[in-house]
C-alpha cells in the first residue's frame, strides 16, 4: 500500500488536533516506515520478511512506552495548544499550513448560524496567517458558507460556482491559482455531487469540520481536491472567538448550540448539522463579556433548537432532575435529564451588561417552561420578542410532521405567554404545500395566522429533502403551483395581520437601537425595536436624557426614543424624543 493511501484510509477516523494524540499513533507508525514519500507503509505481507520484521523490532523498542501513554492520560491539560504547537499531518509541513498572506473572500448564505459560522471559519484561518478581502477580484482563495433547508438556497449556489468559475478560467498564470471551497450544510448534504458535478471546486468543509479549512487548503495547493464532512458528537468551537465580520456592527451572534434531535420530517439539519450537543456556559458568558467589553449593544444567542439548551460539561450538574416541557408538548426522543438548561444560562447573560439587549432564536415551541418565560418579563434586557415556529396550522399536518404538539397546544401557548409576558412581540414560521396538506389543512392555517396576529412571519412553499423521514415515508403529492398558490395566499393573510398588530404600536413610545442610514433615505436612520421591528425616524439632534441641556446626533449603537406614528406589516416610522439608556428608557416606554 502507497504511504499516501495508508495516510487517507487513517484519516476518515481521525480528527485533526490535540485529541487525537492516541489515532496519531497509527500515523506515526506509517511516517516510521517512510523515509521518503514512496515508501509503502508496513503490511502484513512485508512484516513476514526478516529484514523488516527486525527493523520493526527495533523501532518498537526505541518507540513510547506504556508508562509514556499513562502519564499523557493523567496530565490535565489547562488549555488547549496554541495553532502553531498543534501537531500536523504528517504528509504536510508546518510552512504548507499556514496561508502565507494568501487573501481569502467569504460569502455567506442562509441563516444566522451560517453567520456565525463564517466568523468561526475566519477566525481560524485568520490565525494560520490568512488576510481578509471584500474584493472578489483580488482573491486567491473563495469560500462560500451554504445552506441546505431549501432547493432554492442549493440553486443559488450552483448558480453562484458557474459565475466563480468564469473567474477561476480567466485568472492571469502569473497569480497563484485560484482556490474555492463550500462551506456548511451543502457541502456535508451534496459531497459527492458537488466534487463530481463541479471540478472546479477545490476543498468542501461541513459545518464541523472548519478547524481542518488550513489542512484542506494546503492538500488543494498541490492540485488534488480535499473534503472533510465528517460530523461530531462534541463539536461546538467553544475555544473559537469569532471574529465579527462587520467592524461597525452594533450587534452579534453568539453559538451557544449546535445540531438538532427533534427530527421533524420534512427537516434536514439533524443530517447537515448533527446531534445536538451545547457549549459549556462558562465559554458562552466568556465571548459574551468580550463583546460587551467592545461596546457591542446586543447579543442573539444563536442554535439550531436554542432553547433546548443543555450544558452538561460540569458532573455535578449532571442530576436526574427532569425536563420541564411546555404543556401539551412531546418530544420525538427520549426525555433527556439533568445539566445547566437555557433558563440558567439566559440568566446568567442578562446579568453581564444591564445595557445589553439579549435575543435567542431559533427556539421550538416545546421547550418554553415558565423559568424561561418568567425570566423574559423579568429582565429589562431580555427582549421581549419570541419566535414561535408553527409551521401549520393543522393538526393533522402537525403530526405527518412529527411537531410534537397539536394547533390547540400551540394556541394556549400563545396566550400563556401573551398574559406572562404583555405587550410580547411574537413571530413565526410556515411551511405551505407539506406532503398530503389538503384544501382544509390549507385553510386552517390561514385561520391561525389570523387568530394569532403575528407582527414577524418566515413563509414558504414545502422542499422534498433527502434524507429526511418525508422523503422515505410520505408523498410530495402537492403540486407546484398548488403550493405556490397556497404561499401567496399565507403571505397576503400574514401581511394584513402583521399590518394590524404593528399599528397598536402608533402613538406609543419605544426604545429603539441605533443601527445606522436607512438603505432609502440619506436623511433618515434606521434601528430596531424590542420587538426586533425596523424603526425608521429622521436623522436630527436630540437631547441626551444623561447629560442634561446637551443636542447630539444619534450614532450606531446608541439607544433612543422614537414615538411612533405609522406603521407597516414590516416598518414602524416616528420622531425621535431623546438619546437615553436602556435603564433609563423603562420610565417612558
């Protein structure tokens, strides 16, 4: 067997980095018997010859101990090795690693996590001496972080490899060629396809598997292609400060969990994303201090079912203390117990900055027990705005789609929380056209769009997924343009009643975060409300409630007061009153 090929069948059980001391072993072994790139790695035909049964002989003797791998064992490690101390393949040298001031150009597709997921993917190339470029023209390497939940997000990005493409053809020779990688959901649901439909692509990275982007890159620099879409139990970057991708961002995502159990049948992130595993708490608040220490003004606590947060890194959290379900609530799994749960960790993130807003999404509906939503109403910073996926309004739909709850479930939810929580800004998402859906099904979800008013929606025609339990059990039996017409249909209905709901909001006076311009207007500013509503109010002094007779101009990442007086299904304008605090703003509002 070739030295490479022993390496690469090694490779699809190992993971890169400090734990994988023990598999480095076999590696080790392979590179022992090598000492140049031709040599064939031991087998067990070459071990029966004489002369390399002594030469094995005499490296084991001269190889680690028992004693060696036992004192590894015992010694805590007090933090984990710098980049440069890491140890490597052994079929790449530390200088092959590095990027060498090689520019890289990220684009991001999808959802939050996706964003999340880029400042991850850039914070570790950044440290292998990669630099950051937002001119496409001047890169040498192009990376696109994808999603997967829709055919239409896949199409763009097919769409998007043919233009780069024409780009990666027409580069000059005297540049360094031109290398691009997909990122994320696409590139751990479409490997195969996308290395065998798209030559041009170089490297493909599942979303847990950036820590390998600088191994990935250097194997593309000689010509071949690399992939790594393995997925973890235990990945969750927790050592990995994100590096925000928008310097003069008032706001930030923050990873608190990843992957997905509750298997819903029409859902692909469980097979794109994996199990769901949480960061210890004690690394959430840590990032959480940093950006508050950087004047940042507002936190999203961010994970593919957020609110099912479970950190159970600490043993004596580890109790058989029960999960508490929201009522009428199931889980397609069996019931988890003990560890530190979302309720201890939004508290312990509110306490840190009083002057920092704290969102989360995106939550499922049946983890939301009244520790959590008491803590909402409690807290000045916690946002009073939840998302509430419904995704049907039919019971019936709701089973076929292993939701765990019935319409009249969700209905008294709706209003525990509206009588918890007054005032609360609710938003949600629908799926129209789900496998068997009829004109019915159709109707009843129309009908819970108008009974419960939600101010935000996420609308959208039904996608077959492979993989998921829809595809292999049930049939996409709705056609096209049914579905289609059922989607505009949803999305007149939400809009007249996101319309009503944002219009109680008129005469009232509500604090508003300085984002910066309004896209449409030079002369006006643009920010968000509690609700996480676009406020649009025009750009003039006002007082400064802090310092008494002073005129300023409102800044990104300032807070202040605007009175509304018109409203959208998706925009609020008004007046602004005064630059304030949040603490200060609880006596107006």
């Amino acid at each position: 067997m070739h030295y490479l090929q022993c390496i690469l069948r090694a490779q699809g059980s190992l993971r890169w980095g400090p734990s994988a001391s023990g598999s480095w072993l076999l590696l080790r072994t392979c590179r022992a018997h090598s000492s140049f790139p031709g040599t064939a790695c031991p087998s067990a035909e070459g071990q029966q010859e004489d002369g390399v049964q002594k030469d094995f002989s005499s490296r084991l003797a001269t190889g680690p101990t028992f004693q060696h791998f036992l004192r590894s064992a015992t010694v805590p490690q007090e933090k984990l090795p710098s980049p440069d101390m890491e140890d490597h393949p052994p079929y790449l040298t530390v200088d092959e690693l590095l990027g060498r001031q090689r520019k890289v150009y990220l684009e991001t597709y999808g959802c939050q996590m996706n964003v999340n997921d880029t400042e991850i993917a850039w914070s570790i190339l950044q440290k292998s001496g990669y630099l950051r470029t937002s001119n496409l023209q001047e890169a040498d390497v192009v990376l696109l972080v994808t999603c997967s939940i829709r055919e239409k997000a896949e199409q763009t990005i097919w769409n998007r490899l043919h233009q780069l493409k024409v780009l990666k053809t027409k580069r000059p020779r005297s540049r360094v060629p031109l290398k691009i990688g997909i990122l994320g959901c696409m590139a751990e649901r479409l490997k195969e396809e996308i290395l065998s439909r798209e030559k041009m692509v170089d490297i493909l990275a599942g979303p847990d598997a950036y820590r390998d982007l600088p191994r990935l890159l250097a194997v593309a620099e000689s010509g071949q292609q690399a992939a790594n879409v393995l997925l973890s139990l235990d990945e969750t970057y927790a050592d990995v400060m994100p590096v925000q991708t928008s310097p003069s961002a008032t706001s930030a995502f923050v990873s608190i969990m990843r992957g997905c159990d509750n298997m819903c049948s029409y859902c692909i992130v469980p097979f794109t994303r994996g199990r769901e595993r949480s960061r210890p708490v004690a690394s959430i608040l840590e990032e959480v201090r940093k950006l508050s220490e950087q004047g940042l003004k507002e936190v999203t606590l961010l994970g593919q079912n957020v609110n099912s947060f479970r950190d159970n890194s600490e043993v004596q959290f580890n109790n058989a203390v029960s999960t508490n379900l929201s009522r009428g609530f199931s889980t397609n799994y069996k019931t988890k117990q003990g560890g530190l749960r979302f309720a201890h960790l939004l508290d312990q993130v509110s306490r840190i900055d009083p002057e920092m807003r704290i969102r989360f999404t995106s939550p499922h509906p049946k983890d939301f027990p009244d520790e959590v939503l008491q803590l909402i109403r409690e807290r000045d910073n916690i946002c009073k705005q939840i998302h509430l996926p419904a995704q049907s309004g039919s019971s019936r739909v709701l089973e076929a789609m292993r939701r765990g709850y019935s319409r009249e479930a969700y209905v008294e939810l709706i209003h525990h929380i509206r009588e918890l929580i007054p005032g609360v800004s609710l938003s949600s998402d629908f799926i129209a056209g789900f496998c068997g859906e009829t004109e019915e099904d159709h109707l009843q979800t129309v009908s819970l769009l108008q009974e419960v008013q939600y101010n935000m929606g996420f609308l959208f025609s039904y996608s077959m997924r492979q993989k998921t339990r829809a595809y292999h059990r049930l049939k996409d039996n709705v056609p096209e343009e049914v579905k289609l017409r059922r989607l505009e249909e949803l999305i007149t209905v939400f809009r007249e009643e996101a319309t009503k709901a944002n219009k109680a909001s008129v005469g009232r006076t509500q604090l508003v975060l300085v984002e910066g311009l309004s896209k449409r207007s030079t002369t006006d500013l643009c920010g968000r409300n509690d609700g996480n509503l676009k406020v649009i109010f025009p750009d003039v002094e006002m007082e400064d409630v802090t310092n008494s007779g002073l005129k300023v101009r409102a800044q990104p990442g300032d807070y202040v007061l605007v009175k509304i007086t018109s409203a959208s299904s998706q925009t609020l304008k008004g007046h602004v009153l005064c630059r304030t605090t949040l603490k200060d703003s609880s006596a107006y509002c």
